[in-house]
C-alpha cells in the first residue's frame, strides 16, 4: 500500500477545496491521505462542513475506505482506501446504478459533485474480463440524485454546472455528463432542491488524453440568466443590455458578433441571481454569476441594488474577456484534477493573468499527491495517465455493487 501523504489544510487557500481534490484523488488511487487543520484559514472556525462529510462518506462507502475523524467541525481527516481485493475473483456485472446523497442542510451539492465526479469517471463499472469489458467499449453510467443548496454566494451553482462545467468537460474529452432534473424548494439563497445526474464514465482501460484549451478566438454571443421577481428580473434586463452594450462598445477587438440571449425565471425568491455565459468563436465559455438580496422593503434602495449587481457581473465577465483566456477563474481551477490525472501534457490557458488561489491550490494537492509539476507559464503540466477501473474496479469483490445500490448517504 502507498504511503500516506499528510496534507496540511491552512496551506495556500486554506479551505474545503483541499479536502475534495485529496478526497477525489485518493478514492481513484489507493493513495492513503491525512489532512490536518482542515479549512485551517476560515474565519468560521474551519473543520470539516456537511458537504464534506458527505463526499467522505459516499467515497469511503464506495471504496471501502477506513476513516477517522469524519465528524462535523473535525480538523484532521484520515482516508484509507482498501485495496486488498485487487486479485480477489471478479464480480457480476451490475445493472445502471441510482446513487443517492440526501444533506439534510444547505450544503452545496455543486461542491459535493466536484469531489465524487473524477471517481464517477474514471472507475468505469464494467465486470474485467467479461466481454463487455473491452477497451472500445463505454462502462455502464450511473445516476447520482445529490440533495442540498443548489445555489450560493461562494460556490458553483448549479447554472454555472449546466452552462459552462458540463460543456467544458466535454470538450476536454471526458463522457457525456447531463443534468436530468434540478427541482428548487425553497426561494431562500441557497435554493435548497434536488439535482439528478447521468454520468457516464471513461470506456474501460482506456484514459483520458492530455488535452489543449488554447486559442479562444472572439466572442460571438453572450448568454445571460436572470431569475428572480418579477420587478427585479425587468429592471435587471434593462440595465443588462445597457452594461453589456457598453463595455462591448470599449472592447469591439474582443467581439466577433454582440447577439445576446436573454433567459428569465421568474420566482418568488428576494434575491436577485444573474448569470452570464460568453462563448467564442472556437467554442470556449467564460461564465460569471452573482446573486444578492435585492428587495429589502425598509431601505428603498432596490433599485440601486439590481443596478449593483449587474454592475458587477457585467464587469466580472468582461475582465475575463479582456483577459484573453479559454477558461474562466473558476473553470481553471476545477480542471486541474484532470490535467493531474490526463495521459500526456494538457494545457489550460487561463490568460493574462496570475492563476487563482484556488488554482494554485488544487495544483498544490495534486503535486502532493501524485508528483504531477504544473508550468506556471502556460498552465500546461504531464499528467499520470491514470487508466479507467485502475483505481477499484480492479480491486472490488463480490458483493460491492450490489451494496452501490443500496447507497444513500444522509448528511447532516
């Protein structure tokens, strides 16, 4: 068994996002983890929050992993996967699998799929040996019901998800992803719901090519979701246009066309939410999102609020415009896992400009992890080659598919 690699959880963005690339990384490959001082650089207090433990509880299930300190609040986590049922007998193929993971809380079920969603693809669920299990052939999909917060202030919603997530995946090479349902019910911020995925994962022994995101090409259109009252989406859609037109005006060199696709939902919620996709000639998207409580009867500033927050978004999106990259701050970020894991050299071109904490972060813990070297200049690193079903299918004994069914895990 790998030696355990000990992560400390205050270094560089010091927050969940260690927990779920070494969560992710480590379920794939038998790599045994220990992070101390989880979150250590949150002013909350840090420890481990509800979306945490439940992707540590939905991958120790599925890997059959040892844990210790898998508590609320808990400051140091250790993860063992168990491999010894490498060369046990193989299992019965299993029919698609329905995954569920309930969180009783708001907790964001975006960052809950970030750290399951390199194990969903990668650990393909086709019997080895069977006849199905040949390096042409796609491993059976699974459908995860994730239930939480499907929006918020400091997370990926699930728009970004649909909008820009999915399609950039896609595009990396990666099986198809879909989105089947997202149902909302509440109209509090976090829009606490239920969202259904189709995840298909890599066809077994084969791995994913390193891939290349470069050469944006111009804008061609800007895709904009407002979704909120009915008072607050008109007065947002006015002052959209306007913004956009404006800054389009400041930047024509970036824009091969200005066409603008406007979708609203109208709800019931106080808080306004916007989300802009701006996709490119060589069909790169760029998202930029941001919601606030825009109707708040007893100052009368909700006006001033809508244009605040148009304000904003607007010029998010347009500052990674001008930035010239294929991917947007968040994107970079999410990616480094599958540079990490990537047959060959991959190359994300963020543009002009320094990567992200978070960035830096995620390429940190893969380094950790799995000696993977990142290029500061291009954002290009080599990445291991790891191959579908390496990781557990390989390892899994009678029995383990059939408790995958029966998986649903309760957060707090």
């Amino acid at each position: 068994m790998a030696s355990t690699v000990h992560l400390d959880g205050r270094t560089l963005e010091g927050g969940g996002q260690i927990v779920r690339i070494a969560l992710a990384v480590s379920a794939l490959t038998g790599i045994p983890i220990r992070i101390t001082n989880i979150r250590g650089n949150r002013s909350d207090g840090g420890g481990l929050k509800n979306q945490h433990l439940a992707a540590v509880e939905f991958l120790a299930a599925v890997c059959r992993a040892t844990v210790t300190g898998a508590e609320l609040k808990s400051e140091t986590l250790e993860f063992t996967p168990n491999m010894s049922s490498r060369d046990l007998a193989t299992h019965q193929q299993q029919p698609h699998l329905d995954l569920k993971i309930n969180q009783k809380t708001v907790g964001s079920t975006a960052l809950v799929l970030q750290a399951i969603l390199p194990f969903l693809l990668f650990s393909y669920r086709n019997t080895p040996g069977s006849p199905s299990a040949q390096p042409d052939s796609s491993g059976l999909p699974s459908t995860i019901t994730i239930t939480g917060g499907l929006n918020g202030s400091t997370c990926p919603s699930q728009d970004y998800i649909n909008e820009v997530l999915i399609p950039t995946l896609s595009r990396i090479g990666l099986p198809s992803m879909t989105t089947l349902s997202a149902h909302r019910h509440s109209n509090d911020s976090n829009e606490r719901g239920a969202v259904q995925y189709n995840i298909a994962p890599l066809a077994p022994g084969t791995t994913l090519p390193g891939f290349h995101l470069t050469d944006r090409g111009k804008i061609t259109h800007i895709k904009a979701l407002i979704r909120g009252r009915s008072s607050l989406t008109a007065h947002a859609r006015n002052s959209l246009k306007s913004h956009l037109k404006t800054l389009a005006d400041a930047s024509p060199s970036h824009f091969a066309d200005r066409a603008l696709e406007l979708e609203i939902q109208n709800t019931e919620s106080k808080h306004l939410y916007i989300l802009l996709v701006a996709t490119s000639t060589n069909d790169h998207r760029l998202g930029a999102d941001r919601q606030r409580n825009c109707l708040r009867q007893t100052d009368g500033l909700t006006d001033r609020r809508v244009a605040l927050l148009v304000e904003e978004v607007t010029t998010q999106l347009f500052a990674e415009i001008e930035h010239g990259g294929c991917v947007d701050t968040h994107m970079q970020d999410q990616l480094v896992v599958f540079q990490a894991l990537a047959k060959g050299r991959s190359v994300v071109d963020g543009g002009r400009k320094e990567p992200s904490l978070h960035t830096r972060t995620a390429r940190w813990v893969v380094r950790e992890m799995l000696g993977v070297e990142f290029d500061e200049g291009d954002g290009s690193c080599e990445g291991v080659g790891l191959v579908a079903g390496e990781g557990i299918a390989d390892r899994a004994i009678d029995g383990v598919e059939n408790e995958l069914q029966k998986i649903s895990i309760e957060g707090g």
